[in-house]
C-alpha cells in the first residue's frame, strides 16, 4: 500500500493503536505558543499549529544530553554508545522533517555520531502536509519545504473528512495496514488529493525577491555588505535564533563531578555561534568579535556554507528565527535586502 | 591515606542571609556536601564556630569601616574566596545606597541621628578583597552552588555563563516575555540560574548582573519598540545592575 485514506473521525482510534509502538510526541498548545510535549490522549494535541518554540530536535538532539560516566581514580570510563527507545513524532511539519534530513547529513559525516544515529533509528516520524502558510514569517516555498520530499515513515494531508496517507516506510507501513478503518486510496480519493494539492500550491509563492540562484550570487558578493552592520546594530545577542533553529547541530561537551570528587558525567549542550564568546579562543583572540559578524555567520551557515559542504540549504523556511528574535530582525527581509544589492557595491 | 577535609566558614556582611538559607535549605545535598568538606562556620544551621578555614564563602556587601576591617581580617585567613550571592558579587540590591549623597541617604533614614557613622558607600567584596569565585544571584540557585562548590575542592575554575538568561529560557521552551508585553531583562542578564523566574511565569529582574557585552543600544531600541520609556527603563536596572562594574558595562557602547 502507497496511499491510504483513513476518516477524520477514526484518528483517535488510529492513535490508541500507535501508542503500543513507543511514547509518542506531538503539538500542544502553550499560552500564545505551541510545543512539542509527550502526548497520552488525540485530543491533546492542536494539529492546527504554527511552528513549535523548539523544533522536534529536542527529541534527536537533546538540549543537554548525557554522553558517558567517567571515574577519576582509578581512571576509567563509560561505554560512550547508547541504546534507545523507540519513539513517534507526530504531526510534524514538511520544514521541520527538512530540518530532520540536514541534521541526517550532518552526523552521517564520518566520524559519524552513534548517539544521534542509534536514536533515529527509534524515531517514526508521522508527517503533517501543510495546506496553507502556518503565518506571515515562513518562507517555506523558496526553499521547496512546502511540499513533502521524502524524510518521513508516513505523511498526513487533511482532505476535510478525511485525512489521505502516504506510506513512505515500512515502518509507516506497519502502522496502518491491517487496520479495518485505513482503506486504500481509490481513482477518486487521488483525485481529490491532487485536487488539494494544487489549491495548495496556489498559496504558496517564493518569498524571497528573487530565486536561488540569485540568492548564491548574493551570498557570493554580500559579504562585506552594508547588511551585516544593520544587522549588527540591531541584534540583543540573546541567541534565540540559533536556539530554535531545526538545523543548528553546535554543541559544547561538559564534565559534571559529582560531589564525592570522583565519579562524573559527560554530557553534550547546545552552543551557539550567536553567543559573545563562541569563537573566542585561550590567547584572547575573538575571530566573531562584533555581532554584525556573528549574525552574517549565521546566514552563510545557511544559505553559503552548508551549500559548498553538503549541497543543501540549511534553512527550512519554518521562520523561527524570524518569529522569536525579539529586535524584529527578519530573514525574509534580510535576505531580500541583501538581494537589492543596492548598498553592497 | 585520606587527605584531611576542607574547611568551609560562612561569612555574613550587609545582607538578608537568603543566600545562606539556599544552602541551607540544599538538604539531601547539603549532607552530601558535609561528607567532602567540614563545614566550621555556618550561622544559620549551626552553633559552634571555628576560627581556622581553608574555604570562606561571603555573603553580603560591604557597607561600613568596620565591614571593611572585618573582611580583610576575615579573608587573610583564607585560602580560597568565594562571593556568595548579588550583595558580595555584585553589590546587589545595597547598591541603592549609592544613587545618593551618603549624607543625604542618612538624613532620608534616620532623620537627625546616626546611629551609624562609619557607614561608607556599598562595595561588593571584590572590591575589597581578591575573590576567586563568583555566586551569582538574589537569591543563589542552590545547583550553581554546588557546581561552584566541586570546582572549588577539584581546584579547577568555575566558569559563569557568558551568554544571557535567554539561552537557558528558550532551552526551556518558555514563551518570551516579550511576546506577553511583559518586560524581561533575560537578554542583557548572565545565565547560570536555569532561567528560575522565567520557568515560573515571572520575568527575569536581572539579579545575576550584566553580561560582559550587552547590547545596550540595541536593546535599548527594543525597549523602545515595546512602548517603554526611558525612565522605565533604568528603573528596572536599578535594582541590581546599578553597581560600579554594571554601570562600566552598560557604559561601553561597543560592537561587541
């Protein structure tokens, strides 16, 4: 089975039965906000959401994540490779499973990470197609996360009554075959999702003033660009949007002694190249001193340097970064200045 | 075969011992503490005094002749300084003190008598005496302490967070202040407390001092953007970054 249809008044059911696969994680609602929050019951979540504070990374990537345990006399330490629990993302967004598939690349690379590879592993992801934009700060088109391009085990579109399903694992397919209530899709139920579709691509336009391959050539010149300054001048430094970013893998490694000096823990935190000191080095060298720096940083880790390494934008288009800085400091707008060029020469 | 423990002497000055209450108030952890250091000057939990320390932890600023003397007297016999709280690392909330005249201030309080005439402006206890470790907080966050405590007996640094209260706030998925019209001073604040106020739906007041490179103008224009005023602003800074240290800081109108 590829396609599959099951009614909007049978997912509680489906849920009930997804529970015994591993804990399951899904949209909430939290004041103004939305979060990714251990769910027990269908209701709980709100799968009409704008993109979560954190992206489901938290999940894959935890924000402190324990590595090992050491001794210090004898010397001796912990097994660093762990195992564990398989676990269901539900309800994901296309930019967030992007976001999903550049961190895949980016602990792929040799030496690849265990830790991060062995929890992926556990992880199924249950995918929510978006039909229209979530809100004014996503530029999910430019970047081509508007629409599903793979990543996920089983992809949602909410067709009104029903919601359409693609099976894109086999570990999607396990969930759904053999469920009375999930047919398959028939000539009909295709049509009306391509039907769906289309009114959905209808929405969607490239947010950007220009296309990717403008946007290279941008990046190309725009280093020294007026841009960065404003930028600069704007910016608190308060690293939020790096924080919330799905595809920001930094991370710093910390010892914790415990408090008989002697047994301790190792764990990973996220870091982030917004912060005052990040590229700071022991003879007091800052290679990022100024904030103006440090922001154009974050843009060609984006759009330049992920492009030369990986070949692949590292922006998703879910607009945290946009939605959460605080100085209004807007990556649409940014990258659309930096496109005029007007200044840059 | 084992090394003689540590001593460790609590030390109040100008204060409201709250910090000691935290260390009190550690439990489970406090006695795991206990079993590494011994603990010979402790006000509030004990009865008995030591007069010889290895370890002295201050608590308090430094508001008069005589707190002076007493430091100095106090810290030469230690071998280890650690500044426990805003008052001792920062001057703290005894800072008011200073936005006044000394004379002026007296006669506000005490009206025509002075029952304290050798009353000098707030200083935090670095500007008295060498400190090696930093505290920060009104009141400490207990976890710090002990952090601060296990880099003190592994004899390794202790290392304050260099970024704002924000990187802890956001790991901890709260929603921003700001995004609640509420006004935070999160962004311009060292982390190291886990974001407290914040997780509890309070906004951050700063009590840990000014990062080392706060974006003053820039966060100033935010401010602004907010609908805040000027005036309302430096209120909230007053109340704890309002020391010599935090005043250089928000002063330099770097890039950095």
């Amino acid at each position: 089975m590829k396609y599959a249809i099951i009614n909007r008044m049978d997912m509680g059911r489906w849920f009930d039965s997804l529970k015994d696969r591993g804990k399951i994680y899904g949209p909430k609602k939290k004041e103004s906000a939305y979060v990714f929050r251990p769910i027990q019951e269908f209701e709980e979540m709100s799968l009409k959401y704008i993109p979560t504070i954190l992206p489901p990374k938290k999940y894959y990537f935890p924000q402190k994540e324990f590595l090992l345990k050491f001794k210090i006399n004898p010397f001796s330490t912990g097994k660093a490779i762990r195992e564990f629990e398989e676990f269901i993302l539900f309800g994901v967004h296309t930019c967030d499973i992007a976001g999903i598939q550049c961190m895949d690349v980016v602990f792929n690379e040799k030496p690849a990470d265990p830790n991060y590879l062995n929890r992926k592993e556990k992880m199924t992801i249950i995918g929510l197609e978006c039909m229209d934009y979530c809100d004014k700060y996503a530029s999910c088109a430019a970047v081509g996360t508007h629409v599903y391009k793979g990543g996920y085990d089983i992809m949602l579109t909410d067709l009104g009554d029903e919601y359409a399903i693609h099976i894109n694992s086999e570990k999607g397919d396990k969930l759904v075959t053999g469920k009375k209530y999930i047919r398959e899709m028939n000539a009909k139920d295709k049509e009306k999702l391509n039907k769906a579709f289309e009114e959905k691509l209808k929405k969607f336009n490239n947010e950007f003033d220009g296309d990717m391959e403008r946007i290279d050539k941008a990046f190309e010149k725009g280093f020294f660009s007026p841009v960065w300054k404003d930028l600069g001048a704007r910016c608190v430094g308060c690293t939020n949007c790096t924080a919330v970013c799905p595809t920001c893998y930094c991370f710093d490694v910390v010892d914790e002694v415990s408090l008989n000096l002697n047994d301790g823990d190792r764990y990973r935190v996220w870091n982030y190249c917004q912060m005052d000191d990040f590229a700071k080095v022991s003879t007091g060298e800052d290679f990022r001193a100024g904030r103006d720096a440090r922001q154009r940083h974050r843009y060609y880790r984006k759009f330049k340097y992920s492009v030369q390494k990986y070949n692949k934008y590292f922006c998703t288009g879910c607009g945290r970064c946009t939605r959460t800085c605080m100085a209004k400091i807007s990556l649409v707008e940014t990258i659309n200045q930096l496109l005029s060029g007007k200044e840059a020469k | 075969m084992s090394k003689p423990k540590p001593k460790v002497a609590f030390f109040e000055f100008t204060d409201c011992e709250g910090c000691q209450l935290q260390v009190a108030n550690l439990g489970a952890s406090l006695l795991e503490l206990a079993k590494v250091v011994d603990i010979v000057n402790f006000r509030e939990i004990m009865s008995e005094a030591g007069e010889e320390y290895d370890v002295l932890v201050v608590e308090g600023s430094v508001a008069s002749k005589h707190d002076e003397e007493r430091l100095k007297k106090i810290a030469s016999k230690a071998k280890v300084i650690v500044a426990m709280g805003a008052c001792a690392t920062i001057g703290g909330v005894n800072n008011l003190k200073n936005l006044k005249p000394l004379a002026e201030q007296k006669k506000a309080v005490y009206g025509s008598v002075d029952p304290v005439p050798d009353a000098i402006e707030t200083k935090s206890i670095d500007e008295v005496v060498h400190v090696d470790y930093y505290v920060h907080g009104c009141p400490i966050y207990g976890p710090e302490f002990l952090k601060v405590m296990e880099c003190v007996l592994l004899g390794k640094p202790y290392n304050v967070p260099q970024y704002p209260v924000c990187v802890e706030c956001k790991q901890n998925e709260n929603v921003c202040a700001y995004e609640k019209g509420q006004f935070c001073l999160g962004p311009v604040t060292k982390a190291g407390c886990n974001s407290w106020l914040p997780n509890y739906g309070s906004v951050c007041v700063g009590c840990r001092g000014l990062i080392d490179n706060p974006a003053a103008d820039a966060q100033k224009d935010i401010l602004q953007k907010y609908g805040l005023t000027v005036e309302g602003i430096l209120d909230k800074f007053t109340l704890y970054c309002n020391g010599k240290k935090e005043r250089a800081k928000y002063g330099k109108e770097s890039q950095k």
